[in-house]
C-alpha cells in the first residue's frame, strides 16, 4: 500500500509540475536502514531527566525509520523511547502501558525544560 501511495503522490507532483511550470524530482532513499545519532546534548539531558524522576533508561541505536532520522540530518535530535510489553515495537500487536507512556511523556517534559534552559 505505500508503494501506491508514493505513486499517487508522484502523480499529483507532476500534475502540480506542468501547472506551475517547475520541475519536480525525486529520489528513492532507503533511509531506514540507516541508524542515525541523535545529538549527543539531547542524549545526555534525557538521561538526565530518566534519573531526576528516578526511571531506568538504556541508549540504544534505531534502524527503524523515525521522524527523528531525517531531522537530524537538519537539526539536533534525540528519541525517547518507551517499553512494549512483550518488546513488540512497529506492529499492529505493539502495547504500551499507560504508565509507561505517562513516564515517557515526563521524561520528554523535563528534557525540554532542561534545553530551554541552554
């Protein structure tokens, strides 16, 4: 199905292309393969946060493509990832417990709070 979305997409880019008289490319990327660091500032203030309301926490790498991954190639980035019961992670059988994400949620309030004061 998301084959036939980006067709449709480059559909609709070459009818807007011929309207307005400009030039329309794209490029195929396969980006989720490519883990991309997020900015070591933001890494260490989500520890940081993680610690200040006593959560445990672990770095780790994403291959998985985030919104994060491409912005980081434009600003700094970081990601904040929760616990799926049973690990499962980008599947309609993901879960997430309702504290789990309200931790996660804090931890991401008091990263912002401590950048803000950067």
């Amino acid at each position: 199905k998301i084959f036939m979305l980006f067709g449709e997409i480059e559909k609709r880019a070459a009818e807007i292309a011929i309207k307005s008289n400009t030039k329309i490319s794209f490029k195929n990327l396969n980006v989720a393969a490519i883990a991309a660091p997020m900015n070591e500032l933001i890494r260490e203030k989500i520890i940081a946060s993680a610690k200040k309301l006593n959560l445990s926490y672990k770095s780790m790498p994403s291959g998985a493509g985030h919104d994060a991954q491409e912005m980081s190639t434009i600003t700094p980035s970081g990601m904040i990832f929760i616990p799926s019961v049973g690990g499962i992670s980008h599947s309609p059988n993901e879960f997430s417990k309702a504290v789990d994400m309200a931790n996660g949620a804090n931890v991401l309030l008091h990263t912002i709070l401590a950048l803000d004061k950067n």
